[in-house]
C-alpha cells in the first residue's frame, strides 16, 4: 500500500472517532444539563419547605413563650397566696 493511501485510512479514522467523541461530550453534556436543571428545581422546593418550616417554628415558639408566661403568672400567683398565708399564720 502506498504511504498516500495509508495516511488518508488514519486521518478518516481518526475523523470518526472524534465525530464519535464529540457526539458521546455532547449527549453527556445534555444529561449533566438535565441533571443540574433538575437538582435547581429540588434546591427550590426544600428551600420553601424550610422556609416554611422556620415559619411554623417561630409560630411554635411564640405559643410556648404565650404559655410559659401563662404558666409563670400562676406560678407567681401560687407563690404570692403562700407567703400571705404564712405571714398571717405567723402574726
């Protein structure tokens, strides 16, 4: 075979196989796109739900703070009737 005819075998050879590598990046490319679109829009909904979450959170815990405060007053209250009781039985 001549020296002419062999460089062109590898040259085309060579031509397809990057066509073939391109078009493999390109389809792999694509995927890695979808894949990235798809991981935005799950990021986007756990965002909102903790979002949410903080909400029902600070909700929880301005009750507890309503109660607490409920809870101490009577607290307070209890302890207030006590003492009077104990000065009176004291005099």
């Amino acid at each position: 075979m001549s020296e002419l005819f062999k460089s062109d075998v590898f040259f085309f050879i060579s031509s397809v196989g990057f066509v073939v590598l391109g078009m493999i990046g390109i389809i792999i490319g694509i995927y890695i796109i979808a894949i990235a679109r798809d991981i935005k829009i799950i990021t986007k909904g756990a965002k909102k739900q903790a979002e949410g979450l903080y909400k029902v959170i600070d909700i929880i815990g301005e009750k507890m703070k309503k109660e607490g405060e409920k809870i101490s007053d009577f607290i307070e209250l209890g302890l207030s009737y006590f003492k009077k009781t104990n000065k009176k039985s004291k005099k």
